[in-house]
C-alpha cells in the first residue's frame, strides 16, 4: 500500500437527512479517484457524541474534500482536540470475502454501532478505523461461478460440488462492486479493565448483523499503536466492495432519527461561504456544530431588510430572538421586542447591560406603572391626521371583521377624525365624546370643518336620544370589549404620556412590550399590539425623509 508522508486530520459534519445511496454514490466516485494515497477514516464514539474524522496526504485534501461535497452539504472543521490514545486495539479481517457481507441489514448494524455510546461512561472510547488505499474496478461476472470453499482433495479429484443458488448471488454481490484494499481496526479506550472486553464484544456484536452466510469477521488482537499511529500495511488482505465499505463508513443516512443525531430540530451546516466579521460587526444567535465552534450570526444590513424564523415549537425561535436582541442591545442600538409571552422580555431583562439601563422603556399591562401609548401623538411628528384615522378604522374592522358594518364605520369615523383634531386628546376619549353631550361640545369647539365633522355632529346632535342610542349601540360594544379593562385605559388614555415612540428613532431606546393575552385578553392586545406596530410603521416610512446615511438602525422583533 502506497503509503503517505505524513498526515492531516479533519472533522466532518454531514448535513441529514440523506440516504445510503448517496454514501454508495460517493464510494463508487472514489474508486474513480486515480493518484490519491491512502486515507484514513475514523468513527469516535464517546458519551453521547459521535465523530467522523478523516486523514489524509496534504496533496489529496482538495480532491476529498471536493468528492465528499460533491454527494452531500458537508462541513469540514479542525479537530478541537488530539486524537485519544487507545488502550486495547484489534484488526478485523473478513473470513471467505469472496462473498458478500449481508446487504439487507446495513441500517440496522450502523443504528447499532452508533447506539454504543449511550452505554459509555466518562472516559471512554470506541473507535472503529478505516485505512483505505486503491480500488480496483468491478469483475466481469463468470458463467460458471467457481466453488473456493472446496478442498484441496476435491480439486485434485475434480470432484468440486456446485455453488448453492445463495452463494452464488453473495459472489455476484461482491463482483457487481468495484473492490476496496482496506485495513478495519477497532480500538477502545476505557481505564477499566472489565469495561475493555464488554465494550469490545458489543462492537463486535453490532458489526455481526451484516455476516451472511458466507462472509464473516475475524478479530485479531493487535497492538493499540497500530490505530494511534495509524500504521499502513504494505500488503491489506482486506477487500471491501463500494456498497460494504459505504456501510462501514457509520453515516447516519435516512430519515429517521439515529442515535444522537435527530430528524428535529433539524442539523444544518452553515454555507461554504460563511464567514466571522469583526467583533463589533458580531450579531450572534447560536454556535455551530463542530469541533471548532464558530458563532452564527445574522449581519446587520440583512436584519435591515427583514428576517424571518420560522421553527416548530419548542425549537428555539425565542432564544434565537433573545441572543439577536442582546446583541444589539449591547451594540447601542434601538431595539423593539413586542412578546406574546412574557418569557423573552423576562429573559432580556435579567441579562441587559449595565450601562444600557437608562434606555429601557418597558410596557406591562400587568405592572402598576403603566407606560402611556397615544397613537395622536404621531401627528405632532408629521403624520397626518387623516392617515392616523385610517390607521385605526383599519385596526377596529380587523379586531371585529364579522361586525364591523356601514354605521360602525361612518360613528367611528367622526369620533377618531375628531379626536385627531384636537389637542391633547387620546384614544380613550372616544366612548366618552360618543355618549357625554358636555364632553363633546367642548372638543367640537375647536373643529372647523363645516363640510365634514361638523355636518356628521350637526346630524347627530339632531337625533332623538333613542335614534342616538341605536346608531352609537353597535361601535360601543365594541369600544367596551376593549375599554372595560383598566389597563388599557391606562395605557391608551395618557394625552401626555412621558414616552413618546418616536424616541426609538431619536434617543436609541430600548422598548419591551408585552403582550400577555392571559393579562389583556385576545382583543385588547391584538389591539394595542396592532396600535404599536401600525405607529411604528408610520415612523419608519417618514424616516424617508432623512437622507441614508444619518439613519441610524432600529429592531424590531415580535
């Protein structure tokens, strides 16, 4: 076996699900592969953690790494640590591998061998390692197959019986392959002396699933050097076909979860591509997968044009959104957090930085201090009043999409349009200038609109009490389904509230809002989230008017 000068390692991630075909696929490319040396595959197994290394000539790295890529998303990383010194080691050999391993069972025997490392402790070790050199291409299949299990007196005597219909196809597996020089050793690592031999046997006794009735494996003691220097034969006696080395290879193929590698949370490996900018560029959220953690992060001007995550429960979505938060937070910027829950703004609260704690602007329905909203307050930073009333009628109809008709419409049109017009008046106002005929020739005082608010007052004032009462009936069920809350009102009827949103775009503030519909109730906080993220859109797009490069980034995330 042509043997390399020296060694390289490197972990390997690969990306599930995919299938055994595909392993089959990239074993039939390698024995394709001219002019590479030998390499090394290792499986190191250790308490609930399973590695894949390769070693490999410097000048062949390029072309694995290509080979493998080329079948399946595969992340290549530097060891993290030194490979583990071996205490007991054997060299497995496969008696009569003229025929083939049992190609039925390989799914089996590599759930198995992975399933070991439930059973390890501290310290211990199972490395199953395979030295593979050059291949040879696939036999021409004879038409008469002949016996080799017979003996010497039956050749002499020309007296040899016919293969069985069973080895005849275990042999026409084996050639139907193009065919691997290998060299299968198995090494443990264990202080305990007892331990040496039961973990050994249970190796043994996985990778016997695939005998065949032909083909078997013999275990051989050697010296443990052989695995931790990795020595190379001059001569292996080992012949692997493509579809046996694949199954040897441990990858967890298929769908179904393998031991300690799960179909969910999903595993994936971050692009080729990837790469870590600058600290102070860093928007981390997770680390990745190998040996060599790197963080992952999501780059600020990606953030800028939206993110999306999308995960099933219990995946991680709230601590993704929780270490994206922190991370800006820490970097100075504005942030927004509107929580359904209350978990994600707990958690950010107990982990905000010291000096980011005068920033803080936190909206709890359920605290005793209530931070005030007033939606009219955008009109004193260029929002038209027009708009801030369409921004509302839009909010009540899909609040109450099913009861929201031409009356509702046409009371809460007039009453929102008026509010709007008037100084320091607040959303809450609104059942009270419906109904308090006092109240309202106050505000109307102040509105000059003959052709519009004051034709709809003029007509209002006009009706009789009964004929009031059934054209303000239907908008103030709805108005006492939100209002009746006292935390609501709280929040929504400040005129002159000492947080205005508009200090997220001017002061770097971060604000916390949460959302607890156990707190609110359903239409309560659909209502005041819709109020927050309908401000706060209104600001965003009159940002436009501010040139780019003075723009300085706000996040949002709910």
């Amino acid at each position: 076996m042509k043997r390399p000068t020296s060694l390289s390692w490197l972990e390997m991630n690969w990306e599930r699900p995919f299938e055994f075909k595909t392993v089959c696929d990239m074993v039939v490319h390698l024995s394709g592969l001219t002019g590479r040396k030998p390499f090394v595959w290792e499986v190191r197994i250790t308490t609930n953690c399973i590695k894949f290394l390769l070693g490999f000539d410097l000048t062949d790295e390029n072309k694995l790494k290509k080979l493998f890529s080329a079948h399946n998303n595969v992340q290549f990383s530097k060891p993290q640590n030194r490979r583990s010194k071996i205490v007991i080691a054997s060299r497995i050999k496969i008696h009569q591998q003229h025929f083939s391993l049992k190609l039925d069972n390989i799914e089996n025997m590599i759930r198995s061998f992975l399933a070991i490392h439930s059973t390890l402790k501290k310290d211990e070790e199972i490395t199953l390692q395979l030295v593979i050199g050059k291949s040879r291409a696939p036999s021409p299949i004879p038409k008469h197959l002949p016996n080799l299990n017979s003996s010497w007196f039956q050749r002499l005597t020309s007296n040899i019986p016919p293969l069985s219909p069973e080895s005849q196809k275990l042999m026409k597996e084996k050639l139907h392959y193009a065919n691997f020089q290998t060299v299968i050793r198995l090494g443990i690592r264990t202080p305990e002396k007892a331990r040496q031999i039961t973990l050994h046997n249970q190796a043994m006794a996985s990778l016997r699933i695939i005998e065949s009735n032909g083909a078997s494996f013999r275990f051989q003691k050697i010296n443990p050097k052989e695995i931790d220097d990795v020595e190379m034969p001059w001569s292996p006696q080992t012949h692997l076909s493509a579809i046996e080395l694949a199954s040897l290879l441990m990858l967890p193929s298929g769908e179904a979860d393998m031991p300690t590698f799960l179909s969910h949370p999903k595993t994936i490996i971050p692009p080729i591509a990837y790469k870590i900018p600058a600290k102070k560029y860093l928007r981390a959220f997770g680390k990745t997968l190998e040996s060599t953690e790197r963080p992952l992060h999501i780059p600020l001007q990606n953030a800028l044009t939206h993110t999306q995550i999308c995960a099933p429960t219990g995946a991680g979505k709230s601590v993704v959104m929780t270490n994206l938060a922190l991370q800006d937070i820490e970097a100075g910027r504005s942030v927004v957090i509107i929580d359904g829950k209350q978990d994600t703004i707990t958690q950010i609260l107990e982990r905000i930085p010291e000096k980011r704690k005068e920033d803080v602007v936190v909206l709890d329905p359920s605290s005793t201090r209530f931070v005030g909203i007033n939606i009219f307050d955008l009109i004193h930073h260029g929002v038209s009043a027009e708009l801030v009333t369409d921004m509302l009628l839009n909010i009540f109809e899909k609040i109450f999409p099913e009861n929201f008709g031409i009356r509702s419409r046409d009371v809460l049109l007039a009453g929102i349009s008026t509010l709007a017009k008037t100084p320091n008046a607040n959303l809450a106002m609104l059942p009270t200038l419906l109904t308090n005929k006092t109240f309202r020739q106050q505000i109307l005082k102040n509105i000059d609109d003959p052709l519009g608010l004051e034709s709809f007052w003029n007509y209002y004032e006009n009706l009789s009490e009964a004929e009031r009462q059934q054209l303000i009936v239907p908008s103030l069920n709805k108005l006492r389904q939100l209002f009746n809350r006292p935390s609501l009102r709280a929040i929504l009827g400040q005129s002159n509230p000492k947080f205005s949103l508009m200090e997220i775009f001017t002061s770097r503030k971060v604000v916390l809002i949460n959302l607890n519909k156990g707190i609110l109730g359903a239409e309560s906080a659909r209502l005041l989230g819709s109020i927050i993220t309908a401000s706060l859109h209104a600001l965003t797009l009159k940002r436009a008017q501010i040139s780019p490069e003075k723009r300085y980034p706000v996040l949002i995330l709910y």
